[in-house]
C-alpha cells in the first residue's frame, strides 16, 4: 500500500501498468466487462513508489470477453451501490448537453495537471454506454457526473472513489470511502503466495483485507479445499470486501469476518498455510504531510501505524506463529509514504523492513526461518516473508 499518485504529479501518472486480459474462468461466473478496460491502463500509483528503474511495458488493456456475472444468490446481496459502470443506463443526456458539459468539465482542468483529461474520458466512459446515440444513456444524471468531477479537480477526491473502482491485478475492485484503494504494489503478494507450495489447497488469511482485493485474487487461484479467510475490523472494508467477493462469485472460496487482526481466527489457530497482511504503517506523526487524495479522503483506520508505523506489524508478528501451521507461510507488507521526501522514505523503508527481519529472526528464531525483505518493482524492500517452522 502508498498514497495515491497526485493529481499534479505527470511522473507518477505516466507509470503505466501492463495489465493481463481478463480471465474467463469456466468454473466461476466472470464480472461484468469494464466499459473503458481496452483503453483504460492503471494510472494510480503510490507517490510512495518512485518510478521503476525497468517499469512494465505500456499496454492498453485487452477488451473483456467475459459474459456478465450471475448475481449474488438472493439474500447475500451486499448494501454497496455498485460501481458507476455497473449501474443501469436510464438517463437520457442530449448531445447538445453532453458536449457543453465536455467544454465546462475541460475548463476545469489546469494546465499543470493534463493527465486530468484522460481522467474525464475515463469517467464518461463508466458513466454512459458505448452507442453513439442522441440523446446517450447514462447510468447517473448528468449534473451527479458534473458534481463527481468536481469532486475530483477541487477537492482532490481520488478517482478511484469518484467511479467507484480500481483496476488491479485482472480484477476490477469496487472501491467507496472508507476502505483503501488498492495499490499496484501489493499485487505482489499474491503471486508471492502462489509460489508457496502446497498452496492451492491451504487455508490463507488476509488481515486488514479492505477491499477484499488479495482475498478474491487469491481465492481464484485456489483448488480443491483452498479457502481464504479475510478479516477487517471496518465496517465499510467488510460490505465493500464482501461485495467484491460476491461479485467474483468466490463466496464458497472467501470467509469474511469482522475483528481485530488474528482475533476473528481464534477456531482455525495453528491451520493456517499463510498469513497475508498489508497492515497501516503509516508513522501517526506523518499522516499530516500526506497528499490531499490520501490524507483527506483515505481512512485513517487503513493508514495509521501508530508510533513509527510498526504498531500493527509488531501486533501481526506477535501473533503468526500461534496462527500458522508447521511450514506455513507468511508475507507482510510495508512501506514508504510520501513523495514529498522519497529519498528518506526510500532510506527509511528499507530499514523498516531490515527491523522487522532482524527482529522475527532473532525474537522468534526458535519459531521461523528464512526470513527475509523482498524487493518490489522498484527495488525498495516492501515485503517481509518468511516461514514458520
Ligand atoms: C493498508 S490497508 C490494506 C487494505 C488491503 N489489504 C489492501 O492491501 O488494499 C489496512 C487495512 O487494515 C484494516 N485494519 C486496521 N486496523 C485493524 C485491526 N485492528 N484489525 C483488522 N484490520 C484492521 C483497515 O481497516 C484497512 O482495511
């Protein structure tokens, strides 16, 4: 997890992700297509993560042939307002009114900030269909589109909540306030986890799951007797998690449930193959110098570490070895915050990482090994892994 790039920052909007086609898979129902995912390439990065020395190619993303989703069975149906794409296109907009908004909503957009105007092709894509009919269908009235921009190029509300999505992995993640978007980074973790062997039938706990993303990504690599069990103690993380899961049609695959860390587990203590978490570390004191996307709209829940950002993590390595099985896995994630001071995130997310490898192998040494940081695509080490014994 990092803050998300800003609105200002071309660098970090021209870290261009290469994303895989969607996966048909014949066992479980695909999600609706994106409307925009033939063009629509990941442009939200963490300021964290300076740009990658050898960054994935550009590539616009491969159109979904998915069919549509089956709905989640009746009665399991989670309160979350779907994403925009998804929602019914009943509202008529004129093409008279549509190209006038185009000109007011452009206006808008400074000239320091031009990654601004894919954004709004971005958000008319989700909002409307595809057909080039007059009037178009939208799937909200055009002034809530209006308001939701300007939500976006004024109060710096990140885009992600504006649509209500995020593109990550091959997945694309209903997302509101209240929950962390994902970032690209943490994908990692789940190709980490697919290296684990005997993983396709453990049983795999992602704590602090938030939007469900490492939860679903991971259930839908799993086989026979896999499970995941995802804990959150926000309600917002668990309906938008629990929406997620329905949505992939990986329910049988996902157990959600509501509590503090290992709390929730307390009856599969000692079964699990791997511990997934992407806990806030965000030093408290820091919280205040994140860019307004993040710190004005990001749940504090979801990025304070508390003193020095380890809070959390120190609580997670307390508990793994008690959680995990003989030989079971574990992958945590930390990070660096703000772009305002990279290089001394950089200098002091490395040495994050070094603290809590020293301190599991020595702390627990009787209890773990291989211990180590992993670098991420730009070669900060953000990942601690190891093994339980
Ligand atoms: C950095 S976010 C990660 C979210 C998600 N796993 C991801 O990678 O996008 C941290 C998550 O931990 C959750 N959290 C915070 N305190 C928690 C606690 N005591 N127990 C369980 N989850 C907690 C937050 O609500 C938030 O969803």
């Amino acid at each position: 997890m990092g803050p998300l790039s800003s609105p200002s920052s071309a660098a970090a909007e021209s870290k261009i992700k290469a994303k895989q086609p969607w996966r048909c898979s014949p066992s479980r129902p695909a999600p609706s297509p994106h409307p925009s995912s033939s063009v629509r390439t990941a442009a939200r990065t963490a300021c964290a993560s300076p740009p990658s020395p050898s960054p994935p190619p550009p590539s616009p993303r491969s159109r979904r042939r998915c069919p549509a989703t089956t709905p989640p069975p009746r009665g399991t149906q989670t309160r979350t307002r779907p994403p925009l794409f998804l929602r019914p296109a009943t509202h008529p907009v004129p093409a008279s009114a549509l190209a006038a908004f185009r000109r007011r909503a452009a206006a808008l957009v400074p000239a320091s900030a031009p990654h601004l105007h894919r954004h709004l092709r971005w958000l008319l894509a989700d909002a409307s269909t595809t057909s080039d009919s007059d009037p178009a269908l939208f799937r909200a009235p055009l002034d809530h589109i209006e308001s939701l921009w300007l939500g976006h190029v004024r109060a710096r509300r990140p885009f992600q909540y504006v649509v209500g999505n995020e593109h990550w992995r091959d997945l694309v993640v209903a997302v509101k306030e209240g929950v962390l978007i994902p970032r690209p980074e943490t994908e990692a973790v789940v190709d980490m986890v697919k290296g684990v062997e005997g993983f396709g039938g453990g049983w795999w706990a992602d704590l602090g799951t938030g939007s469900g993303a490492i939860a679903v990504a991971v259930a839908r690599e799993l086989g026979d007797g896999g499970k995941v069990f995802a804990t959150d103690v926000s309600d917002v993380a668990v309906e938008i998690a629990r929406f997620n899961v329905e949505r992939y049609g990986v329910q049988d695959k996902v157990e959600i449930r509501q509590g503090s860390w290992f709390e929730p587990l307390q009856d599969v203590k000692g079964k699990l193959m791997g511990v997934i978490s992407n806990p806030p570390y965000i030093p408290t004191e820091d919280l205040p110098g994140l860019q307004p996307e993040v710190g004005w709209h990001e749940p504090k829940l979801a990025l304070d570490g508390g003193r020095d950002g380890l809070e959390h993590l120190l609580h997670l390595c307390e508990g793994l070895s008690s959680a995990l099985k003989s030989g079971g896995f574990f992958v945590f994630e930390r990070d660096l915050t703000s772009n305002i001071c990279a290089s001394i995130w950089q200098t002091n997310g490395n040495k994050q990482s070094e603290f809590l490898v020293d301190l599991i192998s020595s702390k627990w040494s009787s209890s773990f090994r291989d211990v180590k940081a992993v670098l991420d695509f730009a070669d900060i080490k953000r990942f601690v892994t190891g093994y339980h014994r």
